[in-house]
C-alpha cells in the first residue's frame, strides 16, 4: 500500500463556526437553492465520457483493482455505470455483473458498448437509481465511482452509505468489498496566478495532479483533513480549523484540495493501485503576504457532495 507523503500531517477535524454557505434546501425551507440532482453531479450526460474514459490514470487504477479484488466466479455490482468500462472490466472475472446506471440514454449507450464489447450476456444494465438500488441477491464486489475532487458534487460517499446500511439489513454480514476502497483528503496553502491576459479573476481552478510544470508555488506542506475506508465509517461532514506553519514566503491567496483514490489496496505486497484526481485551488478571501515560519489559522467546512461555492463560502485564512 502507498502511504500518504511523509510530510503530510495527520488528520485534525474540529467543530467551528464559519460563515454561512450556499447549501441544497428542501421543501418547505429557505435560502440560496442548490439543485443537488442537476447541478451536483447527479446527472452525467454521454458527452461528458469520454474525457472520463479518455483519463488513463483513472481507468488504469480501476482496471488494475477490478482484476485484483473482484473474485473469479463472483457476482459484482457498478453503482453509477455510465458507459459500462467498469462493469467490462468486472465481467473479465465475475460470471454475473450488474450495471445501475440512472439515465436513459447513458443506460441505453452502455447496454450498445457492452454488447460492442462481446460482455452482454454477463453484464445486465438496469435503469435505476443508485442511491436506492438493492440485488436481489449478496454480491462480492461493489464498485462505484461517483467521484469529484474533495468529494465535492457527488454522492460517492452518501450512495456507498446506503447501500451498506440496505445490504446489511436484507443480506446481513460480511459487507461486499468496495471499489475503490479508501480516500484520503489533504488540503495545501499555495499561490495562484489569477491574471487572465490582464484580467485579475480569482475562481475555483483544476489542475492536473503531478503535473510537470506545478501552476501554483506551495507555500505550505499537505495537511491530511480525512482517511478512510469505504466499508467503515464514512464522514459525511468535513470541519476543518487548524493553524498551519508557513515554510515559503510569498502570497498566499488560494488553497489547495488534494484527493487520493486507493482504488485497490494489495497489503501483501505492500502497495496499492492508485487514482489522484486533479487539484482544485479554491482562492481565499482575501490574499496575505507572509513569510516562512509564519502561523495561518485556516478554516473551512463543508458537507460531502456540497458544491464547489458552499465550501469556497467557507473558507477563511488569519493570520496568528
């Protein structure tokens, strides 16, 4: 298993108040109204594929872990299908695959693909939604990649939360294993240009993970804010109020959110196949000068599948 980055220190989640933030209202109540379905990652349309299917480290983890962990002669089960690549990698070693995917047309390009691919008479699409489905019988795998930077937008941690809690009471123990199976968050104060040809624009940005040029100077180190396993307890709440110490001097004006994937974990081998999802720099309110060795309290908070605003709405950067 790859550990996390030595200079990376561990977790600290502590209860603050910060400032309010945009947040999914329900019927009946009031204020800024976020449609957690269309505009949090609920609904993916086909176009938006295949850059998915075209992201080599993503697929390459997946593929790598499917084969490793599904059982040969299982029964395997993809929340959130899309095309159906993962429920094809599945069917390469389970005999019975079950592909949930929740929109129409998606659903019916992936029962095309699978057949393109020689798979349909082992992998079954159904139209539902996945944060309702249950099997009609136990399976051994469960794979889900309802993933987003930070957790941010999607529901891979509240779906996975369901199911577990449905499966357990119809099926009872031993849970299925997870695909992925952990996620570890960490978040890193940086500089960022927001200088468009003159236009100063500070917004949320991505950037690729490890990329050869770094785009940001790192004005701090990683600070790891949440670890876990998808068949333990999964957080779905972040709180994060820590003072962190400076070892660059410069601007500081944005935060980084580093999300790492452990697709699958081979602990006899002492490694994992990993996935790091691109970086997401969320600007501060407003930028300060510092100098190294100076102390930062950081603050922000957010609810796992909340939108990029509601924690860009909570993020504060002080001075101690």
């Amino acid at each position: 298993m790859n550990a996390v980055d030595p200079h990376i220190a561990k977790p600290t989640l502590t209860s603050s108040v910060l400032r309010p933030r945009l947040r999914v209202v329900g019927e009946g109540e009031t204020g800024p109204k976020v449609d957690s379905d269309a505009l949090l990652g609920q609904y993916i349309p086909l176009h938006y594929h295949g850059q998915m299917l075209a992201t080599e480290t993503r697929v390459s983890a997946f593929r790598e872990a499917i084969a490793r962990l599904v059982p040969t002669g299982g029964v395997a089960l993809e929340l959130g299908g899309g095309t159906g690549i993962m429920s094809y990698f599945a069917s390469k070693k389970a005999r019975k695959v079950i592909c949930v995917e929740r929109i129409p047309h998606v659903a019916a390009a992936a029962r095309k693909l699978l057949a393109r691919n020689g798979v349909a008479d082992r992998v079954s699409v159904i139209e539902d939604d996945a944060a309702t489905f249950l099997p009609d019988e136990p399976v051994d795998a469960v794979i889900c990649e309802m993933l987003h930077t930070a957790l941010l937008r999607e529901k891979q941690t509240v779906i996975i939360d369901r199911f577990k809690q449905s499966y357990l009471k119809r099926f009872g123990g031993p849970l299925p294993i997870f695909i992925p199976e952990a996620t570890i968050l960490a978040v890193q104060p940086v500089g960022s240009s927001y200088n468009f040809q003159g236009y100063e624009a500070p917004v949320p940005m991505f950037h690729p993970a490890h990329a050869a040029v770094d785009p940001t100077v790192q004005i701090g180190a990683p600070d790891v804010y949440a670890m876990f396993e998808y068949r333990a307890a999964i957080p779905q709440r972040f709180e994060y109020d820590r003072v962190l110490t400076m070892n660059a001097a410069g601007t500081l004006n944005g935060l980084r959110f580093i999300t790492k994937n452990l697709v699958g974990i081979v602990p006899e081998e002492k490694r994992s196949f990993d996935w790091h999802m691109d970086y997401l720099v969320m600007p501060l309110p407003e930028a300060l000068e510092v100098a190294s060795g100076d102390q930062i309290r950081v603050q922000f908070e957010y609810d796992a599948g909340d939108s990029v605003t509601s924690l860009g709405d909570s993020i504060l950067a002080t001075k101690q």
